[in-house]
C-alpha cells in the first residue's frame, strides 16, 4: 500500500517559489528560439560554482510551456530562477 505524502510536504510540492528572469519565444522565421534576459534580474540571480571554478547561474524553462512555444499554442514562456 503506498504511503500518503504529508500535506506539508505537497503544499511545498506546489509553493516552489520563482524569480522571473527572462523570456523565451520562437523567432519569426520560426528556425531559432530567442531568449530575452532580464539585465536587473540577471545581475540578482543564485549562482553556483563548479569543482574547476566556473560560475553558472542555474536557470528553469518548463519543457511543456516550451513545446507549446514551439508548436505555435503560445508566443512566449518564462526563463525563472527557483528561490529557496
């Protein structure tokens, strides 16, 4: 029998908190994705550093927001950042 989830646990499922950095959308001529970055937001963003000693900025894209971008149901998703 499988265990429920505690409902503290599912509310923090469902409250993952984001900070809006960018934009995604198809180019006109549809071959390309263009990504729009936010310079302010960007510039607030978590970053974390590798075991060589690069910087990276850990962005999200939802994978279905994207493929509906793609097939042409939306014009525009976001690029976010998670917030703990």
């Amino acid at each position: 029998m499988a265990k429920n989830k505690p409902a503290k646990d599912m509310m923090n499922d469902v409250e993952n908190k984001t900070n809006l950095v960018g934009y995604v959308r198809k180019s006109n001529a549809g071959g390309a994705v263009k990504v729009s970055i936010n310079t302010d937001a960007f510039t607030e963003c978590e970053t974390y550093v590798t075991s060589d000693g690069q910087e990276y900025v850990p962005l999200i894209i939802s994978v279905n927001a994207l493929n509906k971008v793609l097939d042409g149901e939306r014009v525009v998703t976001t690029i976010s950042q998670m917030v703990d």
